[in-house]
C-alpha cells in the first residue's frame, strides 16, 4: 500500500456496472479506499464489498444530511430501485446500523453532518442536527470516529454549528471530508483533534491553499470523493479512488510554492492520500503508521518554496 483515498464512493450507482474491475485495477497500482455510506443502501453495499477484497477496501456507515428529509435524486448514487430514499428521507436507526459497524472494517461511522449550501426550512434543520446528533451518540457507543459532511450556506457556517455540537457530544475523533470552510472554521476542528481532508478541487482552485500549508502534522488527508470532482486532468470525468495520486503531486507542489524554506517531508508529514492512523484497527495502525514514517524519511525531501457526497 502506497496510498488511501480517505473518501470514495465505489458503493454508488455510478459504480454499479464496473466496481469490481475498478476496485481490482486500485488495488494493483497500491491504493486502498474507504468506501463512505451515504444512507442505509449505500452502507449496507459498502460493507458488502469489505467481503470480497482481502486487504486495502475499508467502509464507513451512515446517513448523509441530505438524506434526512426529501432530497433531490442523484443518479450517480442511487440506482432506480432505491429512489424512494430520495423521496420520503430517512430516520437514523441505531438498531440497523449497529450490525453493519461491528464488522471490523468498518472504521467510522457516516458520512454524516450538516449541509447548508441549499436553502432549507427549519424543520428540514432540525432533521438534520437529530440525525446528525444521532450519529455522534452512535460513533461514541460503538469506538468508532465520525466521516463530516458540512457545507456552509444560506444558513450560515455548518463548521461552526457542528463543533459546537461535537464540543459538547462527541468522545471521538473524526475527519471533516471535502473541507471547503475557511482558514478559522479548520482551525476549531484541528484543535479538537479532527483532520481536515481534500479533493481536486486543489487542482484548479486556490482558495485553499493557505488551509493546506497550515494544517498540522497529521491532520491533513486526500480523498477523490469519487465519482464527483475529478482532479485536473481528469475534469469532466467520472472520478475514482486511483487519482487521489494526482491529489499528492499536487499537494507537494502548493507546498513547495507556499514556503520559502527548506524542508524534508518527514518534518512536516503531509498524511494526504495514506491512511490516518485513526480510522484504522489499531493492529493496523501501527503498520501503516511504521510504513508511512519509513516512507516519508526515505522518499520524499524536497523544497517547500456541483454535486458533493
């Protein structure tokens, strides 16, 4: 294993004609994934392929906000046959999700959160935090960390609605995925502990440039959100869980952009596209983390001169 994608999607329905041969191609050119859940279907496939691959396909479980009232049916995710999702919402149960986060790949529980960046009513809101308080309640009863999904908008900051909540519930750590909140919002959740993770969307914008440089040590990760947001050269494209490469190519590049300094890797340890140790078993931790130091010392010194699931 040479790299993780932190946050991928190869449990969608874009997926569904071809996830077995994707999934085998990552493998072989040394990527694992974390297939994230984004309601009960999509978790439940997410944990049936950790069934069919012997090393290197994690799952995450749980309910997405979006997916907690009416949402709009996005045929990237949901095949036909589950539309009804889409249509009428779904209540977290902690009873169902139980049996699928034992499984011992399972290694957080979500995506879960709020999403602001459409317009939504006080009821659909309130749907949103119980589920989202739910969840935080579930992760904390199971010893499993929380996969984010905020997005700021019409209602204000979802990153600092969400530390407030996960200030006084959460006994977990936990990643807030597909970061697109500011240099402040990140710096609540580092101080808890969370990382921050990031797409290609660092690719062809810089408006996070500065968010990258200052994460630190070990709270910084890459992930391709696959199929959305596919990293320059691939725009336009169905993403998948092998570009998160290009993520690194390119986070080495802002760094050695950003500082006009000398720096080895081992010094500053940008974890992007390799696993975080806190999603991992920890009998798998401590490899990966020996393997990701060893890798680091050795490789890399250098200088450091729109729908979202």
């Amino acid at each position: 294993m040479q790299y993780i994608d932190t946050h991928t999607h190869l449990n969608l329905a874009a997926f569904k004609d071809d996830y077995d041969e994707v999934t085998t191609k990552t493998l072989a050119e040394g990527v694992w994934m974390i297939n994230v859940g984004t309601q009960y279907d999509t978790s439940v496939f997410a944990v049936e392929l950790l069934n069919r691959y012997e090393m290197g396909v994690y799952a995450t479980v749980g309910l997405h906000p979006h997916h907690t009232t009416k949402s709009f049916f996005d045929a990237n995710e949901l095949t036909e046959d589950k539309k009804t999702s889409a249509d009428t919402g779904e209540v977290f149960d902690a009873k169902i999700y139980k049996e699928l986060a034992q499984h011992p790949k399972v290694v957080a529980i979500g995506e879960c959160g709020l999403d602001y960046f459409h317009d939504i009513e006080d009821d659909a809101w309130k749907k949103q935090v119980e589920a989202f308080e739910a969840q935080i309640a579930f992760a904390n009863e199971v010893g499993k960390p929380l996969m984010l999904h905020l997005r700021n908008g019409a209602r204000g900051s979802a990153y600092r609605d969400a530390y407030a909540i996960l200030k006084r519930d959460s006994k977990v750590l936990g990643n807030a995925h597909f970061f697109a909140g500011s240099l402040e919002e990140a710096k609540l959740f580092w101080e808890m502990g969370y990382s921050t993770s990031f797409t290609g969307v660092i690719t062809f914008a810089h408006q996070y440039d500065e968010i990258v440089v200052q994460a630190p040590d070990g709270l910084i990760h890459a992930e391709t959100d696959a199929p959305y947001v596919a990293p320059i050269p691939f725009r336009g494209k169905r993403n998948e869980p092998i570009h998160v490469r290009d993520l690194r190519c390119d986070t080495v590049k802002l760094l050695r952009a950003s500082m006009g300094m000398r720096m080895r890797m081992g010094e500053k340890r940008i974890h992007a596209p390799l696993f975080s140790s806190f999603f991992l078993h920890p009998a798998v931790a401590g490899r990966t983390r020996n393997f990701i130091n060893s890798l680091l010392r050795t490789r890399y010194s250098y200088t450091r001169s729109t729908s979202i699931m």
